[in-house]
C-alpha cells in the first residue's frame, strides 16, 4: 500500500505545509464494522493541521479521493480515515498476485537456516510433548523454506547415558531374549517397557534398603541395579564390545519405532546428529575457554564459568573427573552443526523446561567469540495437557504419541459416524480419509496457540467440523474442490467490473499470504500461517453462503467465481501443507 502511503504524505505537506516521512504514516486494516479497506491514523497530523482529528481525517480523504485513481471514497471516525479502494485495483492485485503462479513462494534469500527439533533420547518412545515438538520444528522448517530460506532439518539424538543403560541392563537382567518381533511390539516401545522395568526394581531395592534403615542417600547409592548401570555405562565409554554390541541392537530397535512415528506423524530430517559421536567434543572448546580467560578452574579440577555479572550464576562445563556435562557436549555439538553447514541462523526447538540452559550456552558462545552465536535462537515451547477421557494423562505416566495418533484416527471415526450427514465415500476412501482428519485435527490444535503457551489439547474440540479447527478448514478445502469438479474447467475471460464485498474480502485476505507467510518466518511462528488459513477459509465459506458460483448470474462471473475459489483451495493446501497438514480432496 505504498501508493497510500506517498499520497498521505503529498497531502499533508500541500494541505500543511509540512514534510513527514512514511514511519509517521501509521496504516492500518479497516475494522470490519466500518466501510472501506485501509484506515490512516490521522490523530497525530492535528499537530500540523491544529484542527480537530475528525476534520484532518475529512481534508486528506478529500485530497486523497481528488488525485489518486484507486481511491474511490472515504469517511472519517474520531481520528481514523477509513478508505475505500476501487475494485478495480482488487481485481488488479488478483490478477497479478494472486492468481499468478508460483504466488507465496518468496525468492531464495541466500541465506541458510538450521532447525534442530525433536531431539529424542533413545531409552523410552516419543510423547505427547514431541509431538508438540515435532510439528512445531516441521511447520516452522517448511515456512522459512517458503520464505525463502535454504532449511536443514536435524535431529539431535540421545543415544548414550545412564538412562540408555538402565534399559540395557533391565532387559539384560528380565529381558529373556525378547525381540520386537517375539513380543509384537515396536521397538521403541520394548526399550521403553524394560526403563520402566529398570526404574520398578530399583525402587524396590531402595525401599529394601530403607526398611534396613538405611537413609534415603545411602539406600540409592548402594542399590545394585544402579551400581551395574553405572558400571556398564563404564564399559561402553572403554569400549566394551558386549556393551556396545547389546547397545547396537537396542538402539536399532528404538530407530526402527521412531521412523514409524516419525511417518505417521509426517515429519522428516536432513541431517542426525548422534551423542554418542558428540559426547567428546565439547572438551576442546572448554581448553578454549580456559585459555580465553572465559572459564576458571576450581581447586577440584572442576570447570565453571561466572555468570553472575549477566544476572546469572556460576555454571559447571566440565566435572572435575574430566567428563562432560549437558552443556559441554552441547557446546561441541552447535561447534559441529555451524563446521558442516555454516548456516546463518540455528533454531533449537526445545521445551521451556531448557529456556536456562539454552540462555547459558548461547552466552557462553557469545563470550568464547564465535560470531556466529547471534544467529542461535531456542524456540521454546510450553507443556501440553491432556483432559479428561480415554487418553488421559495419569499421573507419571506420559501419553504415548504413537497412542495418541491412533485414537485420533479413531476420534475421527466416530465422530463421523455421529453425524446425521453420511459421508459419501466408500470404506477404502473412508480409511484414508480419518487419518487425514483426527492428525489433521491434532495438528492444527496444536499449531494454532503461539508456541510459548501451555496448552490444553482437547480431542473433541479439535475435531470439530465448525469453528477454529483443522477439520474446518479441510472440510472447506474439500468444499471447494467439489464446486471445482462440478464447474469444469475454466479460463478467466472478463473480469467483472465491480466486486461484491464478501468477493473483495476473499481477494484481500488471499492477497495477505505472502505477508502471514514473512511475519511467520520472521518470528518462528507456525500459528500466525494456521490462523492466517482460518481466515481464508472464513472468507470463503461467507463468500460460498452468500453468493452462487455455478448459478452465477453471467458465465463470465461464473467462471470468475471458479477461479477464486481455485486460489481459494491453492492457498489453503499450500499454507496447510507448510504445517504438515494434508487436506482431502472429498469429505
Ligand atoms: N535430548 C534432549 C531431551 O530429551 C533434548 C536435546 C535438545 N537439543 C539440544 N541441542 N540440547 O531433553
């Protein structure tokens, strides 16, 4: 709207003889209880004007309407100047936005983003918090793509530690030689099953111990389990070839299961990353520190930086055995990651239970110099609740994702089932099609609140064909391509001369897309596209209800109808497919 805003600024210096620049012009849409499309503030020229905000906003509309041809009237409420832009120059913006090829798909920028997301630890199947996790880092990934950006998917991998152990050892001590295949069950889930057996047992020697009269301190250190854990974690960092033999296949079993979550899910990596090949790096960038004068030494031979003058504390990098922390693998681990790609940004999408951890490392790698550091960003995100109902979270037990796709699957189903309009689809259709919705459903849910917020995720309320869900916007989608296929095909001959409002709405918001997609890459954030589609999907349905496409009034309007909702439908699958949701064909 630059026209606007240069013709603002020609009628304030004409009407007050005074220069102002296009940062003083504050443009804004028009509300919608309001005629016209694009409101000026006009309450801070009654400086210049020293005349009441009502009769500044009159005499530049006046000046506005008289010399610019897109302008086709205007009022005025209190301080806003609320415009009226000719449909002529909609019908423009369509035609050579819009309905361009290739519309929404900005440029390559010559600049190179990481986006590292969910991370999973190899002891245990993803969550309901991956999953949170794992949309977030796929939506956000194929948005910068959209914007622009060269994106590399990763995925940190946790694939050593104790607590890799601990499965290890139950299975080895209570396992019997079970395999996935013996037990039916993912592999994943097995690991998962023997952590949980771990943790069972070790509680039980524990409270044995505290019966004896043992405090609680002693009772944990002089469990057995947790001694042989300790001592084959020993092992696989020697290099014992039973340990790391045992670890391989478990490990093999665990990334057999993620990759089936990660498929239904619809989610995919450039590039793994594993600790177990990470776990040793950080040490020389904790030489580094120390010859920097960033980090000192204790007299235990521990390494620590002093945080203190930054608001925070004293860290530990390094143990005063030699072995790392948490942060000092992930100190040689964002080294790595900027060695192989040299990216410009990395985006760590992590839960806000690590906001701490992910503020020191970042300063830390500020401090130590790398200039590249400016380019690290934690997109953190809030916890996700269950309410109540068959997959709810009881109390330690986390809701498995695998769980929760498929009674979303069965969500769908029986929501259908409920209706009084019978979907017109044959059982195989039907099959595709509730996956489509209940993931559908589930991922808009989860997409459409700013990532920051905790959040409530509520299966029934998801799945709603009314209101801000997925299945909303999919059913539009469909809506449109049913009109589309009962239309034929259609070239746009005559534009019409004049729009209706509901039309002139539907171009405007379809118009915007490019901007939703920019503010959304810009502050990594999926909800502005998903609540960007909504409003599409809104215009559309108002558009549909209010005015006929098939019986519409002159071929020439019909088929300019069609067209419209063809972008319609475009847009919608292309904005839903940046955040990883499909959208049917016909519901
Ligand atoms: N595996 C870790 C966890 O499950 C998350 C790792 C996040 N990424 C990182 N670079 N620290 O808590």
């Amino acid at each position: 709207m630059d026209f606007i805003i240069d013709a603002t600024l020609q009628a304030v210096a004409q009407l007050y003889q005074t220069q102002i620049t296009a940062q003083d012009v504050n443009l804004q849409q028009t509300r919608k209880e309001f005629d016209g499309q694009v409101t000026i503030v006009t309450f801070p020229f009654t400086r210049f004007s020293k005349k009441s905000p009502e009769q500044t906003g009159n005499e530049i509309g006046a000046y506005l309407e008289a010399n610019v041809p897109e302008i086709a009237g205007f009022n005025t409420v209190k301080g806003f100047l609320n415009i009226s832009i000719a449909d002529n120059y909609w019908l423009k913006v369509y035609q050579n936005t819009v309905a361009q090829p290739g519309f929404g798909v900005a440029p390559k920028n010559g600049k190179k983003v990481m986006v590292e997301y969910s991370s999973p630890n190899t002891n245990k199947p993803l969550h309901l918090g991956h999953v949170r996790n794992n949309l977030l880092g796929y939506a956000v990934a194929g948005i910068l793509d959209a914007a622009g950006y060269e994106v590399i998917k990763t995925n940190l991998v946790n694939d050593r530690g104790i607590h890799i152990c601990k499965s290890m050892l139950a299975w080895q001590l209570f396992g019997n030689g079970e395999t996935p295949e013996s037990a039916q069950m993912k592999g994943d889930h097995l690991v998962g099953k023997y952590y949980v057996i771990f943790d069972k047992e070790y509680k039980k020697e524990v409270e044995a111990r505290l019966a004896q009269g043992m405090t609680e301190e002693e009772a944990k250190k002089h469990a057995p389990l947790m001694k042989q854990a300790q001592q084959m974690l020993q092992k696989w960092e020697a290099g014992d070839e039973q340990v790391i033999e045992l670890w391989k296949t478990m490990n093999t079993w665990v990334y057999d299961g993620f990759a089936k979550t990660y498929k239904k899910l619809g989610v995919n990596f450039d590039k793994f990353y594993y600790e177990s090949n990470t776990y040793l790096l950080g040490k020389d960038i904790i030489e580094e520190g120390l010859e920097k004068g960033v980090f000192f030494k204790k007299d235990d031979g521990s390494v620590w930086i002093d945080l203190t003058a930054d608001g925070l504390d004293q860290k530990l990098v390094l143990r005063g055995d030699g072995t790392s922390v948490y942060i000092t693998q992930d100190l040689g681990t964002a080294q790595l990651k900027y060695n192989d790609f040299g990216m410009d940004e990395s985006i760590y999408v992590v839960g806000n239970e690590q906001d701490y951890h992910f503020k020191v490392l970042f300063l830390i790698l500020q401090k130590l110099g790398k200039n590249w550091a400016q380019g690290l960003y934690h997109l953190s995100y809030g916890m996700v609740d269950l309410p109540s109902g068959k997959m709810k979270s009881r109390e330690g037990t986390v809701v498995d994702a695998d769980d929760l796709m498929d009674s979303m699957v069965e969500t769908a189903e029986e929501y259908f089932d409920k209706q009084e309009k019978k979907l017109d689809l044959t059982e195989e259709e039907k099959q595709v099609l509730f996956p489509v919705i209940g993931l559908g459903a589930l991922k808009y849910f989860l997409l459409k609140v700013d990532a920051k917020k905790r959040l409530l995720f509520d299966p029934n309320e998801s799945i709603e064909l009314q209101g801000h869900t997925g299945p909303f916007i999919q059913y539009t989608h469909a809506r449109i391509k049913s009109v589309l296929s009962r239309g034929g095909e259609h070239q746009l001959a005559q534009l019409p001369a004049e729009l209706d409002a509901v039309e002139r709405d539907l171009i405007i918001v379809l118009s915007q897309y490019p901007e939703a997609i920019a503010a959304a890459a810009k502050e990594f954030n999926p909800a502005t596209v998903a609540n960007y589609t909504y409003e599409v999907a809104k215009a559309y349905n108002k558009f549909y209800h209010e005015k006929s496409i098939l019986q519409a009034e002159t071929e020439d309007l019909k088929s300019f109808r069609l067209q419209l909702s063809k972008s319609t439908a475009q847009i919608i699958a292309q904005s839903m497919q940046l955040l990883g949701i499909q959208v049917p064909e016909r519901m």
